[in-house]
C-alpha cells in the first residue's frame, strides 16, 4: 500500500500525524538507548575531556547531515523547500535566542529531546520541565512573550531567503556530503578512545536518522497532498506547543507536529520497558525545583527567538547548512559551555 491510498484511508491530517508518530518512535528508542544528550557533550567539552556523549552527538549530527544531503543530493528531497531555506532568517534572534537556550539547558540538565524521553521513563523533574517549556514556547509564539521575541528577531533578518553556506561560499553539493564523513569519522575516533559500545553507537545513528526519515516523509507528502504540508522534520519547541494547544483548544488539527511528541514517549518508554529503566523519580528539595523549572523557562523562550531547539536548529537545521541554524547551535554550545564553567563546575571546586 503507498502513501496516496494510505491518505484515501486516513485523510491527509492523519497521515501527517502518523508520520509524526513514526518520526517521534525512531526517536525515542535511539535517545533513550543512546542517552543523547547535547548539555551532557557540551558539558564534557566544556571540562576539557572529549567523551562518549561527545562521541554520540557527533555520530547523531553527522548520521542526520549525511543522510539529509544524500536524499538532497540524488533528488529524493528538496531542501529550498523547507522552512529553514525557503524564508528569511534571523541572525540576532540565533544569536540570543541560542545563548538563552544554552543556558537554561545547563539549568534544567537536559534539552527539550532529553527531557522528553526522561519524562517517558518516569523522571517527574522532567515531565513537569517539559510541560513549563511547553508553555513559556506557545506564549513565545503567539502568547505574551511574542512582542519580546519578535524585537530580538528583528534585530537581524537576513535579506532575502536563509542562506545555505555551502551555496553561499559556492560549494559544490557533495561538499556536504564530505563534511558529514568527516564528522562521522571524528566521532567514532573519540568513540573508539573511550570503547564506547558499538550498540550505543548504532542507536546514535538511530537518532540522526530519525531526523532524515523526518524530511522524507513530510516532503514527500508535501508532493502528493491537496492542502499545503510543511516540508521539516524533528524539533521540540513548536511541535510542543502545537500538542500543547491540541490537547486543549478543539478547533485543533492533526498534523506532524502534533504526532511526534506522543511518538518520541511510546519509543523512549518501550524502550525503558524493554531495558527495565523504568522507575520513579522526583525532587531534591525546592531550590532544586526552581533551578530546573527556570532553565525550562529559558529553553522555551529561547529555542523560539533562535528557529528551534538542539534538536531543530542544532541537527534538522544544521542538516540543511542554513546559516541561521549553525550560528545558533555554535550559540547554544558556547553559552552551555560557559554557563556550566560558571556554575556547576565553579559551584564543584
């Protein structure tokens, strides 16, 4: 049966929700298996070590990227098409949008994608983080923080489409191509230095392509479907907003976003059943509580101002070599490196 008798079925909506699903249960097996996380490499870095979390979003960053400039390569998918290269973008809003968010991820010990397959597992700091990321992400959207968000946004808008850096430094387009080898390479050099477990690996490679599955299947129902059909693929913070507003608004539709946070908790918690990583967890005390609940503030607002969180800007985005989204993830990372020198790791000594 192909996608088209598929839509006949399900309609259009529904399709594009259980892509969503599909998407999100990639996802979920791949992090919780892989225990990717860009806070715990960036913190890694930031100690002067290069570790098996470096490792591992190296290998999901360069799977993502490979894959993605391959299917745009051979004509399988369309990158000019997506949002990330089909509009403008804003450089300020990357710029202090990513420290915003490199911050609070140190905060809240985990992006978004983290937070959510640990609040699959049973892990009530991160559900309850990741409901107040959710919410501070719709007010950044359309709620009372939208004024604040579009000021920084405006502050510097590219003129014209997003540039793709290759395009823009008139690279050929297996350039890309060649850089993603040369990530993978880099990776599973660090990975062979700390023996980390070529299971741990795979599932790394699980996660970036949970991001190309994310481009084949919206593209290619943006070919076939009646009605427009955003051509991306994972991200947290406006899909969070959007199951958000669907779970409690009823003019709400179906569409990919609304079916990948769902999809990424029924993978991260089969994944933890299987594992037998299922067990409660709770608060240290409240000033614990206010430090996680914060960092979640941040990430919310500050993933919105930068295009998207570390999964959106830093491996979706990246994957198409937009330049808003590398200045963003190199933001994200500095100010995480900086924000965990400055506080846990002084707070430590």
């Amino acid at each position: 049966m192909d996608l088209t008798s598929v839509i006949e079925v399900l309609g259009e909506p529904g399709v594009s929700a259980l892509a969503g699903v599909v998407t999100g249960i990639i996802f979920g097996i791949s992090a919780e298996q892989s225990r990717f996380c860009l806070r715990a490499a960036a913190v890694e870095v930031a100690r002067v070590t290069l570790g098996p979390r470096m490792a591992v979003w190296l290998l999901t960053f360069s799977t993502g990227l490979l894959w993605t400039q391959v299917m745009h390569a051979t004509g399988v998918i369309d990158l000019g098409t997506s949002r990330w290269l089909a509009s403008p973008g804003t450089i300020s809003g990357a710029v202090i949008g990513g420290v915003i968010f490199g911050v609070g991820m140190i905060l809240a010990r985990g992006c978004p994608g983290r937070l959510l397959v640990l609040g699959a597992t049973g892990n009530l700091r991160a559900i309850l983080s990741g409901l107040v990321f959710a919410v501070v992400a719709q007010m950044s959207l359309e709620g009372a923080l939208s004024p604040l968000r579009e000021w920084i946004s405006g502050g510097w808008i590219t003129h014209g489409p997003n540039p793709n850096i290759l395009w823009a430094l008139h690279l050929p387009t297996a350039s890309g191509i060649a850089i993603g080898i040369g990530f993978a390479a880099l990776a599973l050099g660090i990975a062979f230095h700390n023996r980390v477990s070529w299971i741990v690996l795979l599932f790394g490679c699980g996660v970036g392509f949970s991001v190309a599955v994310g481009w084949y299947l919206t593209y290619t129902l943006s070919q076939i479907s009646f009605d427009p059909v955003p051509v991306g693929s994972l991200t947290f913070s406006g899909p969070s907003a959007d199951t958000l507003m669907y779970l409690l608004s009823a003019n709400s539709v179906l569409e990919f976003d609304v079916g990948l946070i769902p999809g990424v908790a029924v993978g991260a918690f089969m994944s933890a059943l299987m594992a037998r990583r299922l067990f409660w967890q709770g608060w240290d005390g409240a000033r614990s509580m206010q430090r996680y609940l914060t960092g979640a503030a941040m990430m919310g607002f500050g993933a919105m101002t930068a295009g998207g969180c570390t999964i959106g800007a830093g491996v979706t985005g990246g994957s198409t070599f937009a330049l808003t989204a590398w200045v963003a993830l190199l933001s994200m990372w500095l100010a995480g490196m900086a924000a965990d020198r400055l506080i846990d790791y002084r707070a430590r000594r």
